[in-house]
C-alpha cells in the first residue's frame, strides 16, 4: 500500500525544492544556535539578516541556491562574502528530501526518522565543524524522539503477510502499521528497531563514552570527548539501536584517528590537538545505517 502512488523521480521533483527550503532554514540554526546572547539564538521570530551588517535580507534574496547565485555570493547592503557553506547545506537540504524516498519506503516511520536524522546530522556538522559546538536545544528532544519512533511496533507489532506473484510465487514479507500507514518493515542491513534497543542504544550512547572519556583522561590528564558527542551519540542510539551506535563510535573514532594522527605527529605542541568529533559521527552514521552488518559479517569472515 504505497503512501503516494507516483514515480519516484516525480516524487523527488516535488519534494526537492521543500528540501531546500529546510536546508536553508538548517542554515539559520547552524548559524544562531551556536551565539550566546538568547535574542541571537531565536529562530522563530527574528527575521533573516545579514551576519556581518544586520541588513534584513529581501524574500527575493532569500530563496535558497537561487539567491546566493543572483548575490554572486555577496551580501547586497554591504558586500560581505557569503560563505559557499550556505549554498551548500541549501543543496544537502534538497537532495536528502528529493532522495531519501530511493532509500526507504516513501510515506513510513523509517521515512519520516531517516529524513530527520540526515537534516539533524547536518545542523550538528556544521555547528561542530565551525564553532566545535552541538547544541543541546537540537539534541535533548531527538533523545526524546528516537525512542517516540519505536513506540508504535507495542500498538502494531510485525505480521508475515503473504501476496501471490507473477506465475506461482508466493511472496512473503513483514509488514507493520507504523502510525502512518501499513509499510514493510525495513530490514536492509539492520534489523528494526525494537523500543529495548531504543533505550539501551539512549543509555549505552551516552555511558560508553562517557567511561572512555574517564580512562582517556586518566591517561592523557585531558579530556578526549565533550559532553556534546556523549549527547549526539545518545540519540543516534535511540534512532538507530545499541549496535548500530557502537558501530557510529568506533568507525567515528577511526575516521577521527586517520585525519588526527597525522596532524599530532606534525605538530610540535605536545601533540594536542582539538578535533570535532561530531563531525566525524555524522560521516559514520549513513555507512553504518546502511552498511553496517555487512562490514560486521565481512569483518567476522576475514578474521574466521
């Protein structure tokens, strides 16, 4: 029972320039989020304006990909050079709405919670990458969201539905009613998220790093995680399950570890060196959502 019963290429046609509207509003709280005067940081009433003098930004100005391009990448009232990470997070913004019906069925729970992760996981990697800050007003409530998604397999648990296909077929397939419509119940790499796995993947996500943290600190007399990546990796843990945020940490870590390594060795500063880590989740996320178990099992077979 397909949500809307249209090509997927028109299904992105329409839904693309939405997500460049989200994009460009993920352009605001990368931006506010980020300041430490509250009036700086309100992105519902105050109006779109110029970083560098205030000027408010023209609604024709302000259309996303299209605005930056007619500016030349400069601010109209005083010629500041608007940086190529707004068009940027605009077009990121378009393609996950314009794509992510390719990767999961249109219409469903997994639908509405991969789309929320990917524009949350591009807030937090800009904000990490530019200011070495995740804010928590965007993280707390995914906590809260990640296990809410899980919630309606207790109303409508998992059904082996059969259908006929071509010939004499027998198909069968898991289905589930997800609060949004009957869908198929996604088992790419990764089973569905149960509400257990939500709350431990919550509570492992922030206690596993948190004791890491400890042990790198008794060692190296510093800190090695903030208390934003122990919150970031809390929520991808109640979206995504314990397993598949283990699977984040240490790829996060590795990915850390390759572009960090060289830059201690390098340096002459005792070696300390400040990365964010945050971003370093984000890039994981996907691959492991998507591939996870299949670099586990590959993993397993190499060492076996």
């Amino acid at each position: 029972m397909p949500f809307l019963d249209l090509p997927p290429w028109i299904l992105s046609l329409f839904l693309a320039p939405f997500g460049l509207m989200i994009g460009s509003f993920c352009n605001v709280l990368i931006h506010r989020l980020p300041q430490e005067a509250p009036e700086d940081r309100n992105v519902v009433t105050k109006a779109s304006h110029c970083p560098s003098c205030k000027a408010k930004i023209k609604p024709w100005h302000n259309v996303p990909l299209f605005g930056w391009l007619w500016l030349r990448g400069k601010c109209a009232a005083c010629g500041w050079r608007i940086p190529a990470r707004y068009p940027l997070v605009e077009l990121l913004g378009g393609l996950v709405l314009g794509g992510a019906h390719w990767l999961f069925p249109f219409g469903t729970l997994i639908w509405v919670k991969a789309v929320i992760c990917a524009y949350a996981l591009l807030v937090l990697f800009f904000t990490d990458l530019t200011e070495m800050i995740l804010p928590d007003v965007l993280q707390f409530p995914l906590m809260a969201l990640g296990v809410l998604f899980a919630l309606p397999q207790l109303a409508w648990p998992e059904a082996l539905l059969k259908a006929w296909g071509r010939g004499d077929t027998l198909i069968q397939a898991l289905a589930f009613h997800n609060g949004l419509q009957p869908g198929p119940a996604y088992r790419g790499f990764e089973p569905t998220v149960t509400w257990q796995a939500s709350l431990l993947g919550l509570a492992i996500g922030y206690g596993a790093p948190a004791l890491l943290n400890q042990i790198y600190k008794w060692i190296r007399k510093t800190d090695g995680l903030g208390m934003g990546d122990f919150k970031m990796l809390a929520w991808l843990g109640a979206f995504w399950g314990w397993g598949p945020m283990l699977g984040i940490l240490f790829l996060g870590a590795g990915l850390g570890a390759a572009v960090g390594l060289p830059l201690m060795l390098t340096r002459r500063s005792g070696g300390q060196t400040m990365l964010p880590f945050g971003c370093f989740l984000a890039l994981a996320t996907p691959i492991v959502v998507f591939f996870g178990r299949a670099l586990w099992l590959g993993y397993l077979g190499v060492v076996g």
